[in-house]
C-alpha cells in the first residue's frame, strides 16, 4: 500500500517530468491539492462510499407501477487509458415487476457517481451501473429489463491525439430491452425527446 508521502513525492517528480519547477510557489500546494481531489474523484474504489440503494415493494404507495420508468442526469469519469475525463448525460429506464420491487428514484444517479469515480471505459461503465442496480432489486420477482444509455465527451480524444470533438455513446440493455424492438423503441424515444 503506498502511502500519501510516498504518492505527492510520486506526483512532484510528474510535475517535473513534464518540464515544471514544482518547487516554484504556484506548485508547491499542488501535490497535496491532487492528493485530495483524487480521494473526492476516485472514491468508487472505497466500498465505505458505495450507496445503500433503498428499493420498495411495488403497490406500497397504493399502485401497482408496471410500464416503464426513466430517469436521466449526468456523469463524470475519468479513461483508463489516458487519465483524461469523460462526462456526459445518460438514460436509464427500467421495467418494474408488478410483483417485486422498485427504486428509490435519486438511488440510480448515485450508482452512476460511485461507479463513474473510478478509472473507467464508457463500455464498462454501462455494465457497472446495471449490474448494481440489478443486484438492488433482487432475483426474486425481478424487473423486467434494463436500460442504460450514456453519451459521453472524451478530454482524451478532444484535447491530444485525434482532436476532434464529439460523443460517444454506449448502451448495456437487459431483458425486455435486449428482446423487444418496441420496448428499446419506447427506450429510445425518451432519449431522442431529451
Ligand atoms: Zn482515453
């Protein structure tokens, strides 16, 4: 386990390396500035941080919710392969089961913070999220089906290398979402009325 000296020694000799004075008055705090933010942006490798996503019976408030349900927001993360940010907006829709549970709305931008505050790839990232959220509602009586897409800007491509400003995006779709052109129609057109 390396230790906080060991990693701001580590960043002062980066700032070297890329031709600064890291002992000049502007750097000199920067170390301990880059220590500190990297704990806020990559708290998605401490479980302490990881959501207690709440989830309630269906038919609790006195309905039975069964057709679609959306939510969107945005995200920031940061590429593995580059350390450069990716941000962006993102869609998820779920199918609840009348018979299992559902989710408490502001639980899904959550799992996409804790999951995006890692070093990521947007392909991955898609699946994390699902996977989490899929494993809130249970396997018993289970939604039926999952969607999430994220349309992402990546510094990486944009401000070295190809230059060229744009989106990326991924999907990871589950169940009804993956098996019925409707379903997915009715999944994308939440995402084109945005
Ligand atoms: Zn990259």
């Amino acid at each position: 386990m390396i230790t906080e000296e060991q990693a701001k020694k580590n960043i002062t000799e980066l700032l070297e390396f890329i031709g600064d004075d890291p002992q000049r008055v502007g750097l000199q705090d920067t170390p301990e500035r880059m220590i500190r933010m990297f704990r806020e942006m990559f708290r998605g490798y401490n479980p302490d941080e990881k959501p207690v996503i709440t989830t309630f019976p269906n038919g609790q408030d006195g309905i039975i919710y069964d057709n679609m349900v959306v939510d969107s927001g945005t995200f920031y993360s940061v590429c593995e392969h580059h350390c450069r940010s990716f941000f962006g907006e993102y869609w998820f829709a779920y199918l609840p089961n009348p018979k299992g549970r559902i989710l408490g709305l502001s639980k899904i931008g959550r799992v996409v913070d804790y999951c995006s505050a890692r070093l990521q790839v947007q392909e991955r990232l898609v699946q994390n999220v699902v996977e989490m959220l899929t494993e809130a509602l249970g396997t018993e009586n289970p939604p039926f089906g999952m969607a999430l897409m994220m349309k992402g800007r990546h510094l990486c491509k944009e401000s070295r290398g190809a230059r060229k400003t744009g989106t990326m995006t991924s999907t990871c779709l589950t169940g009804a979402f993956r098996r019925s052109p409707e379903v997915r129609q009715e999944f994308l057109s939440y995402v084109e009325v945005k």
